[in-house]
C-alpha cells in the first residue's frame, strides 16, 4: 500500500568495537544496580553484562528513533555497490527452487521481474535498511504465522504494507505494521480509541493479521488470491472471478483487479525474492542480533506518562514511543479491570520495578496537583427556562430558586424590576422548588 520506505536499525557490533553509548556512566551504574536488585535471587548474573545489554539497547533504540525522523528520505549507499544485473534464467531458476518449499504459487512472470528490477535500481538501499530492521520483527511475525500455522513467508508482507513501521498511515486511513482500516480492525478485536490504537501495536496488529489471513485463505483457498483480498477486499477478489469467466489462478484474474492489487502480489514476491536471495545482489544480510524478543512487557497500575517514565528510568521519551507505538498520547492510561502493557528493553525490567512505588506516587501527585473544576460549577444545577405566571415577580421567581433578583436581572439583561407574563427566563437555581 505505502511502498518501501526510509526505516534504518542500529548496525550489530561485537564487545570489542561496539560504538561508545551515550547514556552517562552515572546512569549505567544506577541502571546496572537496580538491575541486579531486581534479580538477586540469580547469583549466575553478573553486572557488567547487565551493562554491556544496555549500551547495546540503547545504541539500537537511538537509531530506531533517528529511523522516524529520516523517514521517507533516502540514504547513501552502504556496504558496497548493489549487483543490479538481472539474468532472466538465473531467476527462473531461483524462482523455482523458492517455489518447492513454500505454499504460494511462486513462477516466473515479465511482471515479476520488473518489480525485482525497480527495486534494485529504485530502492536497493531501502531493502538493505529491511533486512536490518527485519530482525527486530520477523520473530515476532514467525511465531505468530507458526502458532497459526500459516507460512512464514507471509512476514514480507508487511514490509509491501508499512516498510515495518508501527506509526505507518496511509491516505486512506490504513494504520500500523499491517495496515489496517478503522472497520477491519474492529471485526479482529483491536481496540482504538482517543488513547489507544493497537492497529500500532506490534504484538496485537500481528495476531489480528495473521486471524485475517487465515479467514482469507478459508475463503478461496488460494495463497495469491488471500493476498489480493487482504489488500482490497474479498468483495473486489470474487468480482474478478466473475469478470474473468471462472478463472480462479491470480494471474487469469489480474487485468480484472483494481490497479493496486494487480500490483500487489507480484510486489511481495520481489521482496520475497529479494530477501531470500540478499546476498546474490550484495544487498547484504542483517547484523541487527537484537530483536523484538529482547524486550518485555509490564502491565502498569496507575495512569504514566511517557515522560515520567523518561525521568525514572534511561530511555527517551522517543525511545518509549518507539517501543509501545499504540498509546497515541504518550501516556498509558490505567483503566480498572483493564490490562495496558508497557513495553520495555528487558535489561530495563529491573530498574522499572525498583522506581514503580516512587513512580506512581510521582503520577497521583502531579494528577492531584492538576486544576480540578470548581465544585460549585461542576455540580451546579442546569439552567432554567422559567415562564412568568400571573401574580409572579421578580422578588419571588428569586425566593422559589434560591437566587437574589439582581442575579435574575444580569442573567436575562433586564435594566428594571418589570417582568410581563409569558416571558422567558434564564435562572440558574440553587434549588428547584417543590411545587
């Protein structure tokens, strides 16, 4: 939907060359302590390699947040020139020794190929940043798909739909890794309100992605035609059945789908291709060994925000945000009976737990210290609109309400005492009468 875009991780590097963190030596220490507080019933771990997790985490989470702020712009080349030379049988080749280990109907098509060839000339760079971001996600996409028991292969898709960005909208409305619309995310169970819209979480979009793909797949039965229907529709797939005779194989049904979708299927073949096939192109493979994985989840007890977290514990408030890209406010909002999972690097587990009480003792002060609305105007009775009767004046419409006669006369712009029957008046009462 969105094409490949501008995404870039922190490159891997061994103890020896790993590049000097930012973070100050004060903070490690105070990080590393509370670290080994929260695990001392271990006596296997040790402090430095609590350290050494850190730096890296914080290294790889810096270029994540430079990664949003690059987006869609274009790199300089990295790791040497692409090998951009297409060999039409060499492909055939390659693309039938894909097509015995996968479910899809992997062939050769001109179409094909020319997908593979712009984005080697177009977006090789691009597909090198993937690769790397890739190792962040893939394992999360891979268990999913494997609990599902649907092929792995399906992970390429959501570089064609977000290029792994979490925060990716399309013009449409579409949203998140899998790019979902507001409709389809409901009937899946993703929840989406002022604060929250997991169509951005990772963990939540993926399995709501993966029932979708499975119910496609229920329907037609067909690898290619499941990927078209996820892209515009099951309706928009079977009217192009219809429209082609019969024909129920991607390719005869192609010229009868929308534009997108004509292009769609072959385009996650290209990444498919390309990725399985990196190092044949010097695209490179990823170095990132840090993955999704390497985090973990709490579940908050009183309402934070992302900045009291950046306070407490060593990570921006971008940082957070990159990691729980779902809480639209930068805020995880605690809702009773409700479970709101924040999500952090897991050698920063430890820290967390040891600043928890300080931290929500932290958040209900500043809540508490926030301007409340005035009691007497919150709980105020609503206005009313008060007809004058026979016998009425203004001294006792006053008395019946609770009021004084010079508040009647400013809420209703009266100059003097006289009212005539069947006006209307605005009084709001202090009590309403019995009768």
């Amino acid at each position: 939907m969105l094409g490949v875009l501008t995404l870039f991780l922190a490159q891997s590097s061994t103890a020896q060359n790993r590049p000097k963190s930012t973070i100050p030596a004060q903070q490690l220490k105070d990080f590393a302590n509370a670290s080994l507080f929260a695990d001392e019933k271990n006596i296997s771990y040790r402090i430095p390699d609590v350290r050494a997790a850190f730096e890296y985490d914080s290294l790889w989470l810096e270029e994540l947040v430079k990664a949003r702020e690059l987006f869609s712009l274009r790199a300089p080349n990295v790791e040497g020139p692409v090998d951009k030379e297409l060999n039409t049988e060499v492909i055939k080749q390659r693309l039938f020794a894909l097509n015995q280990k996968t479910p899809f109907e992997l062939v050769y098509s001109p179409i094909l190929e020319r997908e593979i060839a712009s984005y080697l000339r177009g977006e090789a760079t691009l597909i090198r940043k993937m690769i790397d971001l890739s190792a962040f996600y893939f394992p999360l996409f891979e268990e999913e798909l494997d609990k599902a028991n649907l092929p792995l292969e399906i992970k390429y898709l959501a570089i064609v739909e977000s290029a792994l960005d979490p925060k990716a909208e399309s013009y449409v409305g579409a949203k998140g890794l899998w790019q979902f619309m507001y409709p389809t995310a409901k009937m899946f169970g993703l929840e989406i309100n002022n604060y929250v819209d997991e169509r951005m979480s990772p963990v939540k979009s993926t399995k709501a992605a993966v029932a979708y793909l499975k119910q496609l797949y229920g329907i037609f039965n067909n690898w290619d035609l499941a990927l078209a229907a996820y892209n515009s529709g099951p309706g928009n797939v079977s009217k192009a059945i219809r429209r082609s005779g019969g024909h129920t194989n991607y390719w005869n049904i192609r010229p009868y789908l929308p534009k997108e979708t004509a292009d769609y299927v072959p385009r996650f073949y290209a990444i498919m291709y390309l990725f399985e096939h990196a190092a044949a192109h010097n695209l490179g493979v990823s170095s990132a060994k840090r993955t999704y994985f390497e985090t973990d989840t709490i579940h908050i007890k009183e309402t934070v925000t992302f900045e009291q977290l950046s306070k407490r514990l060593p990570l921006s408030e971008e940082q957070l945000s990159i990691l729980n890209p779902e809480y639209k406010l930068k805020l995880v909002r605690y809702e009773q009976n409700k479970e709101r999972p924040l999500r952090l690097p897991k050698a920063a587990m430890g820290l967390f737990l040891n600043a928890e009480a300080d931290l929500y003792a932290e958040a209900k002060e500043t809540l508490e210290n926030t301007e409340q609305p005035l009691p007497e105007l919150i709980n105020a009775p609503e206005r009313v609109r008060y007809s004058v009767r026979p016998g009425d004046a203004l001294s006792i419409i006053a008395r019946r309400y609770g009021v004084q006669v010079s508040q009647i006369k400013t809420w209703n712009n009266l100059k003097g005492n006289t009212i005539r029957v069947g006006q209307r008046l605005t009084v709001y009462p202090k009590r309403y009468p019995k009768s």
